[in-house]
C-alpha cells in the first residue's frame, strides 16, 4: 500500500506543484494524513514529502533559469510564489545561491 500512496502523492505533485507547496493539501486531497503521506514518501525515496515537493520546485526554477530564459520574478510568479523575494529565499535555501547567480554560473558554464 506503500507504494500506491507515494505513487498517487507523485502524481499529484507532477499536477499541482505549481499551485501547492504544502504537504496538507496533498494529503487531503488524497484522503491520507500528512504523517502517512510522508511516512509512504520516506519509505519509497528516502526523503520526506515536503523534501519531495521543494525537490520538484528547485527541479522546475532551475529548467526555467536556466532553458527558457525568464527572470526570477516571473519564475517566482509561475511556481506560485507570491512574492519574488520569498522565491529567492526559497531557491537561495534550497540551492546555497540566488536565482541570479545559479543562472550565471550554470548558464555561462
């Protein structure tokens, strides 16, 4: 059952990453408990559900940093941020470097 749960939570990621960030809404809109939820995504990545979910936002801003040329805001905007500057905290958290920066260094690499 496991895998079904993690299976059902990596697909509504892949549909709603966008929109969501917080494991709560997966797991309700899914009918398991956030503890379940991250209990089944542990289990099947060795990371918890919210890990997973900053995993596919970091995965997402960098393809749009570094392929489609946007800038940090309008990234920020199309990931669901509300405001560029906490995208830039989150993307500085998550990678050790700012939008900006991650863009100059890999793109000119």
């Amino acid at each position: 059952m496991t895998n079904a749960v993690f299976e059902s939570f990596r697909a509504s990621v892949a549909a709603h990453f966008r929109e969501h960030h917080d494991v709560t809404f997966y797991a309700d809109a899914l009918g398991y408990s956030p503890r379940t939820l991250s209990r089944a995504t542990q289990d099947a990545t060795g990371r918890s559900a919210k890990s997973y979910i900053v995993e596919r936002l970091v995965l997402e801003a960098k393809r749009l940093l570094a392929h489609d040329q946007v800038t940090a805001a309008t990234c920020a905007r199309i990931l669901g941020f509300d405001d560029p500057s906490n995208f830039s905290v989150f993307f500085r958290n998550a990678t050790g470097s700012r939008p900006g920066v991650w863009r100059a260094t890999t793109v000119s690499a």
